[in-house]
C-alpha cells in the first residue's frame, strides 16, 4: 500500500511539473526577409510567445506559442503571409518523455569512468555539477583550481575551474575560456565543458592541450536560472532577477544582453521579453562575473567559446552585422573548427554552418561574445549545438539522454581543433 501510494506521488509530481506548457504548442516558420523576423519579434510580449530560434531569411525560427494564443498566432502570420507549420501540437507530452528518459537514465546510473562523479548519460543538476567540480580540484591540486567567484542574484556560488600546469603563471602561455548554460536552458550545453575538463584532467588524452594551454571552463554561468529551469520551469532562459516590475508579473534578465557592448541595441527593455537586457550594462552579477574573467585573463585569452543552443552553427560578432578587421580569420578558423565536428557527427544532423551572427541569424546586443572582441580577444565565437531528433522526437532544448555522450564528444573535437589553431598561431608569431 504504501508502495502503491509513493507510486502515486510520484506520478502526480510528474505530471503537474510541467503543467504549465500543457497545449503550448512548437511552430517552425518560414522567414522570407529580415521584416518577417521582425514581425514575429513585435508579438513576443503581446502573445506571450517564446522566440527559440531566430533566423535569417531562408531559414525557419521556431516558436513556442502558449495554448490560449494558437490560433490568434496563427491567424496573425497567415494575414502577415508568413508561412509556418505546426512542429509539436503539445510540448508538454515531451517533456514528461524528457524527464522519463533522464529518471531512467539516473536509474540505471551506468557512467562514471574510473570513479568519476559524472558520466555522459544523463543531464547533471547544479549540485552535481558543483559536487564534480570540488571533487575535481581536491582530487588534482597540482593541476585544477576551482574559483568561487561570487554570488548570483538569488545568491548561489558561481564557480568555475582554472585548469594549468603552470598555475597560470606561463604568461608566453595562451588561455582558452570555455562557458557553457549563460541560457539556463540550454542543457546540451553543459555535457561538452564537462567533457573537456574530464578530458584535460582525468584521461591525459590530449596532453599537448594541458601542458600548452591553460583553461578556464565555466559549465554553469547561471545557476539560478539553470537549478529553475531544473525544478520549476524547464524552459527559463535568463536570470532570476526581480524587482523590474511592480508585483514582479515578469522576471529575469537575458544575460546574454546585458553585456556593455552595444548595450541596448538590438535587445528589449521589455522585463516580460525574453531578451530584456536588464536596467544598464552589468547591471546583472552574473554578468558582471563572466566580465571579471575574461577581464582578469584578458591579455592571454586567444580564444573564447560560449556553448549556445540550437542551430548547428558557429557564429562571431559583431552582434549589429558590422565585421571586426579580423573576420578573415576568425571565418577561417570557425571552418576548422565546424569541419572537426561535421567529421564525427551523427549522419541525420546537418553540417555546421559558420557565419556572422546578423547574417545567419539575427541582430544581437549586449552579447558576451562580442564582448570578448571588445576587449581585444582574438577569436571569441558562440557554438550553437545541433538539434538532436530521432523516433523520441525529443529536440531542440529537450535533450535525449542518449545524445548526451555524443554532444559532449563531438563539441570536444570542435574545441579542440580551435584550441590548438590559436596555439600554433602563436607560436609562429
Ligand atoms: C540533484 O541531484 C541529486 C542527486 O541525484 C538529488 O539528490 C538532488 O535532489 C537534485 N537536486 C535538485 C534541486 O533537483
Ligand atoms: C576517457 O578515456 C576512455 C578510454 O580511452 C574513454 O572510453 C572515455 O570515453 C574517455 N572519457 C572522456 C571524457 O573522454
Ligand atoms: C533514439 O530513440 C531511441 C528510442 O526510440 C533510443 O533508444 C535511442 O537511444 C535514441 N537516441 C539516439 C542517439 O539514437
Ligand atoms: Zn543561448
């Protein structure tokens, strides 16, 4: 009986998580011109949808667009001409298969290499990650340093590791900065900067990586978003900052638009928009954290790679289309870097795309990356990792489980070839 009921409870607790997406429904949408993408973004506050992809024209967005709200989306890009398909009647119905997947997965527990508190078969919450991360450093002191570096808005550590042979004191040494979850829904994201530092740390594979470049990896930029979107609200994107609105009937600030480059441009000073860009530059601690890093390194940082998804792309600033003088060889390198992963991807995914931001996807300000050019680092990219889809029908910001592992691997093969790209250019300075 008792049996019965925990069964019950579990059921229930199941079911009511994500109650809130119940009906919410996933278009792909055609864009024709840069005036489409537009015209969706003006209906983001006023129908409540949520914008997962931008697009250039040629390309498809995807939109999430609450039950209450179908139609009237519907009707609207139908008489703006805009054409679009229904991808997923019901989100809900997937994320209950997301988190099935993700129990099952934690069930069975089959990881852990060589003693390993992490493994590549499953998502890992903050206090796993944090867990791993402590493990890490104790357990290689010689090697790792894990740096508590503040506190976010609703006060949790920010922590990220230092990874080096030569306690960062080399400074003929290049730095590589690797940053994953800033949008705390893009769980995909965290498997690869977990994988990198298994791979610098435990396995030694690619020792000339360790001995000639140090590495800051930093797998959950926010963790207040990320442990929300873990327990309350699976598609939460941005900060848990309040006090931006009267009774706070909206909250959080996009990170990744809160940076002082451009700050205010191509974003929303909208609190309710997914994109809100906060009330000035920095005016969010977890922003101004990823600041003070690559501020502090900002002389040896050659690369800078922040994990985005979804889309298959690697993409550089500037965010307002304008290229830096160096675009040549940021484009090249990004080809390396694409052809390294395209190498080893699953077949049904597509090759990655390299490009501009603006001209692969959509205006952007305030974004870290851009950011990182800013303060002179030479090749400073987002990955936006590919949407994974088979029979589960599990994509996009949903992950399957047994995608986890190759995410993780095939990122690792772009990053590398990248790390190793700005290594030999410094050396043949
Ligand atoms: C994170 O995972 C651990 C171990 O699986 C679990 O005990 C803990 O409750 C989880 N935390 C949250 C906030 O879900
Ligand atoms: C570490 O090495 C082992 C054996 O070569 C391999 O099976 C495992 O996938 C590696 N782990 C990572 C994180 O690369
Ligand atoms: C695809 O879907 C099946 C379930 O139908 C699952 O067993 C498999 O592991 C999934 N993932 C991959 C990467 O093939
Ligand atoms: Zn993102």
């Amino acid at each position: 009986m008792l049996l019965f009921l925990s069964f019950l409870a579990c059921l229930s607790f199941t079911v009511g998580k994500h109650e809130i997406y119940d009906g919410h429904a996933l278009f792909e949408v055609q864009i024709q011109n840069a005036e489409q993408m537009d015209y969706i973004n003006s209906l983001e506050v006023p129908l409540q949808i949520d914008i997962w992809t931008y697009a250039a024209p040629g390309g498809q967005a995807a939109v999430l667009v609450p039950k209450n709200n179908v139609e009237r989306f519907q009707y609207q890009l139908f008489s703006y001409g805009i054409q679009f398909r229904m991808d997923v009647e019901n989100i809900k119905i997937l994320l209950d298969e997301e988190e099935r997947l993700m129990n099952e997965a934690r069930r069975k527990g089959t990881n852990k290499n060589g003693g390993s508190k992490i493994g590549f078969d499953r998502i890992y919450n903050l206090t796993e990650v944090y867990t791993y991360l402590e493990d890490i450093a104790e357990n290689n002191p010689d090697l790792v340093t894990l740096v508590n570096a503040g506190k976010s808005f609703e006060g949790r550590d920010v922590k990220y590791l230092k990874i080096s042979t030569t306690n960062f004191e080399d400074k003929r040494k290049p730095v590589v900065v690797l940053q994953s979850l800033l949008h705390s829904r893009e769980w995909v994201t965290l498997p690869p900067s977990l994988y990198a530092i298994e791979n610098l740390v435990v396995n030694g594979t690619d020792r000339d990586l360790v001995d000639e470049i140090d590495w800051i990896i930093f797998p959950i930029a926010n963790p207040d978003g990320y442990e929300y979107s873990q327990t309350e609200v699976r598609f939460w994107r941005k900060n848990r900052a309040t006090g931006y609105i009267p009774g706070d009937i909206c909250t959080g600030v996009d990170l990744n638009r809160n940076f002082d480059i451009f700050w205010g441009d191509y974003s929303s000073n909208n609190v309710c928009s997914e994109t809100f860009h906060g009330s000035g530059p920095f005016s969010e601690p977890e922003a101004r954290i990823v600041a003070d890093i690559l501020h502090e390194y900002n002389s040896r940082i050659e690369l800078f790679i922040d994990l985005h998804s979804t889309g298959s792309m690697i993409i550089y600033g500037w965010g307002t289309g304008d290229l830096p003088p160096n675009a040549f060889l940021m484009h090249a390198a990004a080809i390396k870097m694409a052809t390294a992963i395209d190498a080893v991807k699953v077949s049904w995914n597509p090759n990655y795309r390299v490009g501009n931001v603006a001209l692969i996807m959509y205006k952007a300000s305030g974004v870290t990356m851009d950011y990182g050019m800013k303060l002179g680092i030479p090749y400073s990219y987002v990955y936006e990792l590919p949407r994974h889809r088979n029979s589960t029908g599990i994509d996009r910001f949903l992950v399957d489980p047994a995608f986890v592992h190759q995410a993780a691997f095939e990122t690792w093969e772009g990053i590398k070839e990248g790390a190793r790209y700005v290594r030999d250019k410094l050396i043949l300075n």
